[in-house]
C-alpha cells in the first residue's frame, strides 16, 4: 500500500505542478528512478566493502534495471487499481495526507541522500592502490 501511496502522492505532486498528457508516467518514471538510485548503491556499497570495483555497465545492472521497469509497468498499469486506490487516498483526513507526505518526502530525501554518502564513501576509496595489489597478487 506504501508503494501505490508512493505513486499517489508523486502523482498529486507532477499534476499540481504541470496537468498534461504525461501525468500518469511522471510517477513511474519517479519511482522507477528512485529504486535505480538505490540499486546504485548496492553496487556502490558492494565495491567498497569488496574492495572490487563493479561496474554499471553490466549485465546484473541491466537485469535489475530492466526488471524494476517491468516490475512497475505491471504494477501501475492496471488503471482500475490505481482508481480504486486515488479514491481511497483522496478520503483521507488532512492529518493522514500530512503524515503521508511527511513520510513520501523522508523516503524520497533518504534515497537521494544515501546516494550521495555512498558516492562519498566510494571518493574515499585509494583504487589505484587496490588495483595496483590486485595486479601484483596475480
């Protein structure tokens, strides 16, 4: 239920801001970039405490990718669900739509910020002497 009150208030958001042909994508594009952000720093997190450097340009990365559209084109392609679902939304009280916008935006700010650390984390990583050990290991 998260996940759909994730795409209500995305939804809400992107209509509030612009009304056009493409409000029902802006949500899934959000989301679907959100999860990308957090499947980055996976592999960021994995290379540091590897000490291997994984790419993004590789298949596990492309499968993920590729899987996390699939998987939210199925979701939010039912329009009926998601009616159901914005009517639900809609009814809540204004207390209800706070928290639930104070929790979209912790969740949203969380993920951009972790993004951020992690990369931070990966800057502070000496690569060239882990692969210069790696290279004389073999």
């Amino acid at each position: 239920m998260i996940y759909y009150y994730l795409y209500y208030k995305i939804y809400k958001f992107g209509k509030a801001l612009s009304d056009d042909a493409i409000n029902e994508w802006k949500p899934i594009i959000t989301i679907t970039l959100l999860e990308i952000f957090i499947i980055i720093q996976v592999f960021l997190w994995l290379s540091i405490i590897k000490k291997h450097l994984y790419s993004f340009v590789s298949m596990p990365f492309y499968f993920f990718t590729i899987g996390l559209v699939a998987f939210n084109y199925f979701i939010f392609h039912d329009k009926n669900k998601l009616k159901k679902y914005k009517q639900r939304f809609d009814n809540f009280t204004r207390m209800q739509n706070f928290r639930g916008g104070v929790l979209v935006l912790s969740i949203i700010i969380l993920i951009v910020l972790g993004l951020i650390y992690a990369y931070y984390q990966f800057s502070l990583v000496d690569w060239h002497k882990i692969r210069l050990s790696n290279y004389l290991r073999y």
